[in-house]
C-alpha cells in the first residue's frame, strides 16, 4: 500500500519498509541491548549501523543523504525497534529529532553537521531540559551572551539522552531574557568544547541510552552554530516527536503482549495453561484492545502529519496519540507483570524490565497533564 505523503516525499511500500526495519532490529538491536542494559553504556556503534542501514535521516532530503521519507515511516522504524528494544530505539528517535533541526533550521553549515549525522559519523543530543524547567519549558534559564562573533553559553541541562555520548548538543539557550520565550535560540555545541561537562544521571530506565546533566561553564560558541529556530520550532518539533515517542510505546507494548499471551499459553497450573482461565485470557483480550487502539492512533496522527496539514490541525490528534499510547504502555506491561506471577519479579523473565521501561512513556516530551491541556484548548476550554 503506497500512502500519500507530504508534497515531494518520496514514498515505499510501507510493508517492504517495516520488513526492512524489523530485520535490521533483529540484526543490529537484538544482540545489542541487554549488554548496554546491564553497563549502562550506549553501544555508538548500533547507531553506526543505523546510518548504514539509512535509519537516520528519514525524513530529510536526499541532498544531505536523507531518504525523503515521511512521519509515518519514521514510525514505522521506530515501532519495530521498539519491539526488541525501545531504548536502542530512542537513540534513533534522538537522532531523527535533533538531526531534524538542523537540517530544517540550519544555514549551510548546518546541513553539513546533519548530513555528518545521517551518515553516521556525527552523533547528536537534544538538551532542552533543565533542573528547573521540565515541563515549564518557558522557564529555560542557560544564558547566552554575544561576545563579538561568539556566544559564551553558561548553565546547567538536564536528564539529556545521549548527552555524554553525543558529538553535538542541539541545545537551546536564552538569547535575550526580555522577550521571554521569544528570547530563546538553539545552538548547535560541540560536546567537546572547553568548559562542556557531561555526568551520567543514574536512572531506573533508558539504560541503553542513558541521560546525562551537562553543565555549561563559560562555553565559547561561534555565531556560525546559531540556528535560526527557538521556542516556536521547539513546539512544532515535539507534536512530531509525540508522534514518534507514541510509536516507541506502540512496539513496546505489542511485544510485552506477545510475550504475555505465550506466557500464558505456555505457564501450567491446575493442569491446564493459565491463559485457559477466562479471568487472565479477559486481561489479555483487553490489552489487546489497548495495542489495537494505540495502532489507529498514532498512525492516524502521523498520516495526517504527511498530509502535510498546518501543525496546528494536527495537535488534538496527535496529543490525543501521546496521552492514549504512554497510558496504555503502562496498563499493558502490568498485564504482562501480572500474569508472569513471582516469577515476573526475577531478572529470569523480562516481565518487570518491561515494566520499569514503560514508566518514563508518560513523563517525556509532555506528561499526561500536559497533553490533556492541550486536548483542552483544542476542544475550545480556556485551559490555562
Ligand atoms: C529517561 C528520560 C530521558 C529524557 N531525555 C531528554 C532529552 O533527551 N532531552 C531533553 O531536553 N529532556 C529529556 N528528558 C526530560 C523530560 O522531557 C522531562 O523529564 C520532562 O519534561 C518532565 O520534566 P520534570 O521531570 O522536571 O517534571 P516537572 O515538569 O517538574 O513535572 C512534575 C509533575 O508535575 C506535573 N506538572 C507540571 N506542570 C504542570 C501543569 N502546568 N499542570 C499540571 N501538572 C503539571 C507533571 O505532569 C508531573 O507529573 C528526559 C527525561 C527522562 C526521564
């Protein structure tokens, strides 16, 4: 089935795609993951495969090595690595997110950076978050002065995927605290850079990935790495990341489905498999409602991205995604908990590890307060 994109993408047949993606999954996500599980260690070179396999750069265009493809094959790579690993999977969403800046708000030099990054020799972070502004984004205090042809750029990001791996922070920074929110400018920051400190937050999930506070002393930055893009292009980027973010959760939760209704056909007791008691198999046949659903959603929401629609027609959809999909990621891998019994509480089956990961689906890019906010305003409420 060949859908239509956003004008002048290139199109594939989405089946031959997801083939393309699951393989690569199998290939280069499986044997990968639990180690950097257990280290805490991001294996760059499962994103040097993904640039190979020409994983990152979906959606650019083809001058800078992109494949000029659209939101819904970015899902569609997303929800299949998702599948053997939704961590492995966030470096790429990261990647695609970060990468995407660059090439849709950067000057010349930029796109050089983006097109380093897609072909996999230049890894990138976005680092927006700080101790003091999570959701409250508005709040970014990093600051940015002009000194000549440079910036010197002092403060503290937080919780940063990546951010310790990364060759380039896509950071963003007050430019000029008088005009609040407006005030804000992404740069692009060599990690690198003399008085750049990256330290490794220890979390409970996202281990393949880990998240990093980076702590900016007096950091000299050329004009040249100023992007033209700040708070307006960060929220129109993270409506397509909820969308992204949604498919992450959507491969995770169809996999701990699968392994819960094997489990259940499988695990005895009372003689027979414990997926025979109406009582376990009606847990599963309503998780099952939860996978089918998140699918519509959050395909929905990514067709009518490429359809090519003003992002600001798009937001009830894709909010609605967001919400639905990180609610059900957590309902449906406690199923999957429960019917594992005690045993799903041993790091002999991944039951509790599917578990754990599924808690940071409704806390990043906007928690559920926040997508119901901007349900709200869509339905016309004055929701402040
Ligand atoms: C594993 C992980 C990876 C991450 N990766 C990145 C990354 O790569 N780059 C990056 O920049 N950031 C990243 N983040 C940050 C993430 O986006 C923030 O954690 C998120 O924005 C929430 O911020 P906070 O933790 O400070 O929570 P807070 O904003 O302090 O929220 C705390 C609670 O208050 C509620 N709340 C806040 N405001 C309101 C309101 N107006 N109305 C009602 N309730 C409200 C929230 O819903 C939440 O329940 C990551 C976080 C995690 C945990």
């Amino acid at each position: 089935m060949t859908v239509t994109r956003r004008p002048g993408a290139n199109t594939i047949e989405e089946p031959v795609f997801r083939d393309m993606c699951r393989r690569f999954a199998e290939v280069e996500a499986a044997p990968r993951w639990e180690k950097a599980d257990r280290e805490k260690a991001y294996p760059r070179d499962f994103y040097e495969a993904a640039a190979r396999a020409g994983l990152i750069g979906i959606t650019a265009s083809e001058d800078i090595g992109g494949a000029n493809l659209g939101a819904t094959e970015e899902a569609i790579c997303l929800e299949e690595v998702s599948k053997v690993n939704p961590n492995l999977a966030v470096s790429l969403l990261v990647q695609n997110v970060a990468g995407s800046i660059l090439y849709d708000f950067g000057a010349p030099q930029h796109r050089e950076l983006a097109r380093r990054n897609i072909a996999g020799d230049c890894m990138v972070a976005i680092a927006v978050t700080e101790p003091e502004a999570g959701n409250d984004i508005q709040n970014v205090s990093t600051r940015a002065t002009r000194d000549g042809d440079h910036w010197m750029l002092s403060g503290m990001k937080a919780f940063i995927t990546l951010g310790g791996d990364a060759d380039v922070l896509v950071l963003l920074a007050q430019t000029d605290p008088s005009k609040g929110r407006h005030g804000m400018q992404f740069f692009a920051v060599d990690r690198a850079s003399e008085g750049v400190i990256a330290s490794q937050i220890d979390t409970y999930v996202n281990r393949p990935a880990p998240t990093y506070r980076i702590t900016l002393n007096d950091v000299r930055v050329p004009e040249e790495r100023r992007l033209d893009a700040g708070f307006r292009e960060i929220m129109a980027g993270f409506n397509r990341e909820r969308i992204m973010v949604s498919a992450r959760w959507l491969g995770h939760m169809q996999h701990a489905l699968d392994w819960a209704v094997e489990y259940a056909q499988t695990r005895q007791q009372f003689g027979r498999p414990i997926g025979a008691n109406q009582s376990i198999a009606f847990q599963l046949a309503q998780a099952k409602v939860d996978v089918e659903a998140a699918r519509h959603l959050t395909y929905h929401a990514a067709r009518k991205w490429d359809s090519g629609v003003p992002v600001g027609d798009v937001i009830l959809d894709v909010s609605t995604a967001k919400l639905f999909v990180t609610q059900a990621v957590v309902r449906v891998t406690q199923t999957a908990l429960h019917v594992a019994g005690g045993w799903g509480l041993t790091s002999e089956l991944p039951a509790m590890r599917m578990a754990m990961d599924a808690l940071v689906a409704p806390v990043t890019v906007g928690s559920y307060e926040i997508q119901l906010r901007a349900i709200a305003r869509q339905m016309g409420l004055p929701c402040d």
